[in-house]
C-alpha cells in the first residue's frame, strides 16, 4: 500500500502572527541588524583596504586622523586585483540577489497550496477554469482627508479615461473642509467614515467592509490617493491586463512628478523617473504596490483580510494594517506572501504631488523609512521579504559611502593648496556622470541638467541619506512614529492644473 505524497509546499496550520504589541520589539530588532551589519561590513572594508596599505615591518607614523586619510585619499588608480575584485563582488551580490529572487517568484507561481499561497497562479487559474464572471468593472475608492484642493482635477482624470471607471466612491475621512460638498458636486458617491482613528488604513477598512461583499469576482477595485491624476488609457491597460490573465491579482502605477516647487521639485521629478525606469527594465515586476493608484481583485483583498491574525500581521477581516505607517508597501508584501502576481506596466502612468518644502519632504520620507523597516520588523525574514531586506542594506551601505566621499571632498579641499585632477578618477567620475544622466533623460532638459551638474543631486542624496540613519534610529531606540497629514493648500491646485493640461504621454 503506498503513501500519498504531499504536495510540495507542505500543508502546515497557518501561523499566529505577533500582536501589536509585540510588533514594537521585532521592529527594533530590524533597526538594530540592519545598523549592525551595515556598520560592521564598513568596518571590515576599511580593515582590508587598511591592512593592504603599508608594508607591517613600516612604523605607523601618520597616526589615526592621517592614516585615515591615508587609507582614503590615493592619487594612483587602484591595482588591477582590487579592480577585478570589486566588480566580480558587485556583480556577485546582484546576481545573487536577482536569482533569488527569480527563484522565490517561480516557487510562489508554482505552489499548489491553498493553505499556504491561496494566491499562486496555479490555485487561482485552477479555480477560475472555465468560469466568466461577466465583464470586469471598476470601483475607485479615494481616501481623502481634507482634499478639497486635489479632489476636483482627481475626478476629472477619472471621467475622462478611455475606459471609466463604474463607481467612485470617495472615502471622507474627518474632513473639515469643503471636500464632502465639492465631491457631491461632481455628482460621486461619498463615504463618510465612523469614529475612525486609524488615518487612512483605518477608512479603507471601513468602506471594504461594504464594498467587498457586494463585488464579483471579475469585479475590480482600483485604490487611488486624493492628490493623483491618472494619464488616459491607464483603466483600459489595466483592465485589458486583467482580462487576459485570469491570475494577476493587481496591477499598479508608475508615478511622475507634478511640475512646479523649483529645484526640490525636480529632485523628486528625476528620483521618480529613475524608479519608473527600474519598473521597466525589471518589466514591470513590482517592488511596491505604489498607494498613489493600484487596481486589486476583491479575490486578493478578501484573501488578505482571512490571512491577518494568522498567517498575515494586523487584526483577522481588516484589509489593511492598521499598524502600519506604509499601508501600500505592508499591502504590497502581504499579496506577495499570499503568493499574489503583480505587475507595474509602463503603460499605466499617474502624476502625482510633490513635497513642496524640506520640512514635508522629510516628514513624508521618515514615515516611508520607517513604514518600510516597521513592515520587514512585522514579517522577519522570509523568502518573500528577502529582497527588501537587501535594499535596506544596500541603502544602508550607500549611506556610508556617500558619506565618505563628501567628507574625502571637504577634507581635499581644505588640505591643498590647488586642486589636483587625477585621469583615473577623472574617468569614473564621467562615467558615473553618464550614468546619472541617462537614466534622468526622460525628465527633460531641466531633469538633465540638474544630472550633469552631479554634485546638487549628490546633496540632495545626502539628505535622503540622514533621513534614512534618522528612521534606523528611532526604530533601535523604540521612539515612537507619527503619521502626518501634508495639508495641501489651494494655490497647488494651478501647479496641478499645468500637469494636467500637458499632452497625454508626454511627461517622461
């Protein structure tokens, strides 16, 4: 008599996720490894490149302030060992990184194990398979909180699309202003939330409690923030998207920048355009569910919704974690646990608000770091989280780097008499110069610019460098985070209007 045979993916009683209040202790954990080995693999790079240096029978002389320099500052071009070697360890760490995470998505796409990955393209085409629905139709919910300035070119962009959306719901969540009346006004359903305390997690939440039961499973639902304008054709690309592949459970936008607020908005213009480009080049496989539009089936949320308090952070039937500072991120590893197919097409574009000081422009990059080490803190190391715990790493190590290299300028600087051009370095520098630009070029004659110029971005990294130690801080220390609203004043709307008013596509 012979055994069954598991499937692959054994069937294992899903686990208890941590409470709230344990979150805080494995989130500090986070901040602590990622400062730790970042730090420690800087240290034992300076140890190499130190212990290479002088011969060991040779005295130091110089002391720690100048055999410091000595070991950073070098007018010759390094060995061709050392050349050799950092380039086959650059290239290791990204082929690595890469087919790890090739390996883990064809596991997920693979998976035949309702339990554990009730999302995998195998369950779900297993489950549809020769079944219609009907036709796919859209419902839009928009959290809005004090959006009266944003809300009315939101709208437009959603009525002129080649293929409309059939409901939009706009969630008010305790507005004071005039957002309710302007929302009527334009003829759109409106959502009041009760009670809600959880920003916009917690209004979300409440108005899926109403709409999921009602949705078909060819039904979508797209997500959208307050403050975007969606390009024309994006529904029909992404309903087309899900019309043909009965397994893709969310397709979600590549983001441009609005014009306007000087060169702190073009910082962020040519920031956007560099991701939207590593969207294309890793053809549309998503890093993030970006918050600012994604289109979900109901299948997905519904499953998410099961899956927390068991297998999923959060409180079991909430969609969205209400935990979380980052919700699209936190939603975005959720999916892919669940083993949920997404995509980013280029085609689906959105234009979205920029941070139009340095004080909201932090504000909002401290909640994103610290939103995405909380989230990895939430579901610890797993082959779904893999790859962002490479990022954190990755911009961890970046962070000294930069650094260095800024405090190797000023000390240059300040050390001689005249400044001494050396061909070798001279020869990174154009290409890095190179690089900086063509991957801007999308952004225009201005976004160009700005790139050759090098150092002005170089500054402008180094700002989102120290909001990056500051998240990494606060979350070893256990400080608590705040979610702060960025209010949006009504002269913004003619920055929007010029973004709107633009020639469809022809923003990068």
């Amino acid at each position: 008599m012979t055994k069954n045979r598991e499937p692959r993916d054994r069937d294992r009683r899903p686990r208890k996720r941590r409470s709230p209040e344990a979150g805080g202790s494995s989130s500090r954990s986070a901040g602590l490894l990622i400062a730790g080995s970042v730090v420690a693999a800087a240290a034992a790079l300076l140890t190499l490149v130190s212990a290479g240096g002088a011969m060991s029978s040779e005295a130091p002389v110089e002391g720690l302030v100048f055999g410091l320099w000595k070991v950073l500052y070098a007018t010759e071009a390094p060995a061709p060992r050392v050349i050799t070697a950092a380039i086959a360890v650059a290239l290791a760490l990204a082929a690595g990184v890469a087919l790890l995470e090739q390996r883990i998505g064809n596991r997920s796409r693979r998976s035949l194990n309702i339990n554990t990955k009730p999302l995998a393209p195998k369950v779900i085409m297993a489950a549809t398979r020769g079944v219609y629905a009907g036709p796919v139709t859209v419902t839009v919910l928009i959290p809005a909180h004090n959006e009266e300035a944003s809300l009315p070119l939101t709208l437009a962009s959603l009525m002129d699309q080649s293929h409309p959306p059939e409901k939009i719901i706009v969630v008010a969540d305790n507005c004071t202003d005039g957002s309710v009346a302007a929302c009527r006004a334009a003829g759109v359903e409106v959502f009041e939330t009760v009670g809600n305390t959880h920003k916009k997690g917690g209004a979300l939440n409440q108005v899926l409690s109403q709409v999921l039961p009602g949705l078909g499973d060819n039904d979508v639902v797209m997500i959208m923030d307050a403050d975007t304008q969606l390009d024309d054709g994006f529904l029909e690309s992404a309903v087309r998207r899900l019309s043909q592949d009965r397994a893709l459970m969310a397709v979600g936008g590549l983001f441009y920048g609005e014009e306007g607020h000087g060169m702190l908005g073009q910082f962020q213009r040519n920031e956007y355009v560099r991701y939207a480009r590593d969207m294309r080049r890793r053809r549309g496989r998503v890093f993030v569910l970006t918050g600012t539009a994604s289109v979900f089936r109901p299948a997905a949320l519904r499953a998410v919704a099961q899956g927390r308090g068991l297998s999923l952070p959060g409180k079991h039937g909430d969609v969205y974690d209400t935990a979380a500072l980052t919700e699209d991120n936190e939603l975005t590893i959720a999916l892919k646990s669940l083993g949920g197919l997404m995509i980013s097409p280029q085609e689906c574009t959105v234009v979205t608000e920029l941070m139009p000081t340095w004080r909201t422009l932090w504000a909002q990059r401290l909640r994103w770091q610290r939103g995405a080490l909380e989230n990895l803190g939430a579901y610890g190391i797993t082959p779904q989280t893999m790859r962002y715990w490479a990022q954190q790493l990755g911009i961890g190590y970046g962070v000294i780097a930069l650094g260095s290299y800024l405090l190797l300028i000023m000390l240059m600087l300040l050390a001689l008499d005249e400044w001494v051009w050396f061909p070798f370095w001279l020869g990174l520098g154009a290409i890095f110069t190179v690089e900086r630009v063509v991957t801007v070029w999308r952004a225009g004659w201005r976004g160009r610019l700005l790139a050759v110029l090098i150092f002005p971005e170089l500054i402008f990294d180094m700002y989102l460098n120290f909001v990056y130690v500051k998240g990494v801080i606060d979350l070893s220390v256990g400080r608590q985070a705040a979610w702060k609203h960025v209010q949006h004043p009504a002269s913004s709307a003619a920055a929007k209007t010029a973004a709107m008013t633009t020639t469809p596509g022809s923003h990068p």
